[in-house]
C-alpha cells in the first residue's frame, strides 16, 4: 500500500501523517498544485489550515489542482482519507455528506478523547470490531458536525465519540460516503501511533486501509 | 464598468449559532436589554463585470448553501 499524503499551504499535520502511512505502508508527499497522484493508492488530506482556512474552513482547499485528481480517484473507487482540516475539505467538495461548524463553546479543544467503532464493514475500519472503543485526541475550533438529514447518512457514520466535545449532531466523529471508499474525521489518528504518546488506537486505521491494498 | 456588489452570509435558520447567542448574552451585561435572536454572518463586497454571475459565485464558493443562506444587495 502506498500512501499519498497532500501538503497544502497550511497543512501542519504531513509529518506526522506520513509516519502514521509509513507503519503500514510506503508513505510519499503529494503537492496541493500539482495534479499528479504519482500512482498512490490511497490519498491522505491531512490537518491543518489549507490557505489559511480563509473564508470557511477548507473552502479554498477544495479548488486546489490535486483536488481534481482525488475526484477522479475517489470516483474510481480508490481509497481518501480525511483528518480534520481534510475531513473539512472533504465536506467542502461534497465528496462526503454534511459539514463542520464551529465548535459549541467557540473554543480550540486539544484533548485525548474515547471513540466508538459504529462499523467495521469499510475499508478504513475493518480491523476494528463494532463497540471498540479507541483513544484518540482531537485538536480544533471547527469540529461540530452538522448534517441535514442525519437519517438519511445513519449508516454512513464511522465513528462516534463516547460523549460530547463539540456540539457534533449525534456525537458524529467521523463519516464515509455511499461508496464507502471515502472517509473523514475530526480525530487525529495520526497523533495516536505509539504508545509513548498515549496511545497507538489511531494505527487501526492505517493498518486496515493497508489491508485493503492486499486484498485488492 | 465593474458594480460594487455586497453579498451577506448568515447562517441558516434552525442551525446553532453560537456566535450569535455570544453576541446575545454579552449585550444585556452592557445594558441593552430587550435584544433577541441575534445571528453573526458575513459581509463579503466585490466589484463585477457582471453581476449576473454572483449568484453562482454563491453556490460555488462564497456561501455554502447546506449551512448558509446568501443575499445579493447591489
């Protein structure tokens, strides 16, 4: 599996993304204006403030040259993954339902926080059983997830977290799209890699999408 | 020949807005009471060749319309 981690101007999170790949995978850098996705297969949108998060946070990302790829791939079934500022720009592009407002309280929250596994059956959860809880930190001002109709995605939802931090619709952490080959969340997995930090729970995601590329 | 266009953003009835009720809480610690529903948005002026596109400009990138209602006001 290699992963493909884009750098936008603003991203603060490649590094530790790329470590968090390289565990379960080849890990490169990919440019936000290059269009180029140098044969990846699976796209990394990591945290950050991509331009600035000017106007509404991802907004502007959502037009970078390298977004026209990750349609294009996203399309073709290949696997994206979202953490916060991309979990934002994928909301943004509409490549997954809903959208993230501001936090209930208007404040930054950094803190290790417990997830709930709501299902295994997509490529980015598939390690994981349903109920496992997994200790991840969170670290944003616009992390409260907002859909209109929460029905209509119920079985989209990934990961829930076990009470409230944000103000998030059903305590919503992370979704996926119809096709399931698309994820997003507000934790940061990639935080959550070795136990000398914590926690390593974030690795699961890694390593279950590295499964994907085996089996494919 | 370019037209100042002003666009406002606000967010869409029935969301939280928790700026707004910020906004409503600090006002009667000032002494103005008597003030409701206050909502916080955005005020974004451009200058256009032709106004006719703003609209779309809306949809595409100065509001998103899943969270957000837009106004044009020439």
């Amino acid at each position: 599996m290699r992963f493909g981690v884009v750098r936008f101007p603003g991203s603060c999170d490649v590094e530790d993304a790329l470590h968090a790949c390289s565990l379960a995978g080849e890990a490169v850098e990919l440019w936000h204006a290059d269009r180029g996705l140098h044969g990846v297969d699976a796209v990394v949108l990591p945290g950050g403030f991509s331009y600035g998060d000017y106007l509404r946070v991802g907004a502007i990302a959502r037009f970078a040259p390298v977004m026209e790829s990750v349609f294009e791939f996203a399309r073709d079934g290949g696997l994206v993954l979202g953490i916060c500022n991309g979990f934002q720009i994928l909301c943004e592009a509409g490549l997954l339902p809903g959208a993230l407002l501001p936090n209930t309280e208007l404040r930054f929250i950094c803190r290790q926080v417990d997830l709930e596994v709501v299902t295994a059956d997509t490529p980015f959860t598939r390690e994981a059983t349903v109920g496992r809880r997994l200790s991840i930190p969170i670290k944003h001002t616009t992390g409260r997830y907002y859909a209109p109709d929460l029905d209509a995605i119920a079985d989209q939802v990934v990961l829930r977290y076990t009470e409230d931090h944000n103000g998030s619709s059903r305590h919503i952490a992370g979704v996926c799209n119809e096709a399931r080959n698309v994820f997003g969340l507000m934790p940061h997995p990639e935080h959550a890699v070795d136990p000398l930090t914590g926690s390593d729970d974030g690795l699961l995601i890694f390593r279950s999408m590295s499964l994907v590329g085996a089996v494919a | 020949m370019s037209t100042r266009v002003r666009v406002l953003v606000r967010p869409k009835a029935g969301i939280l807005d928790p700026q707004g009720q910020a906004v409503e809480r600090a006002l009667p610690a000032l002494g103005f009471d008597g003030v409701a529903n206050v909502h916080v948005g955005r005020l974004i002026e451009l200058d256009v060749e032709d106004p006719s596109r703003v609209a779309e400009m809306c949809e595409r990138l100065l509001a998103n319309p899943l969270i957000e209602d837009y106004e044009v006001v020439a």
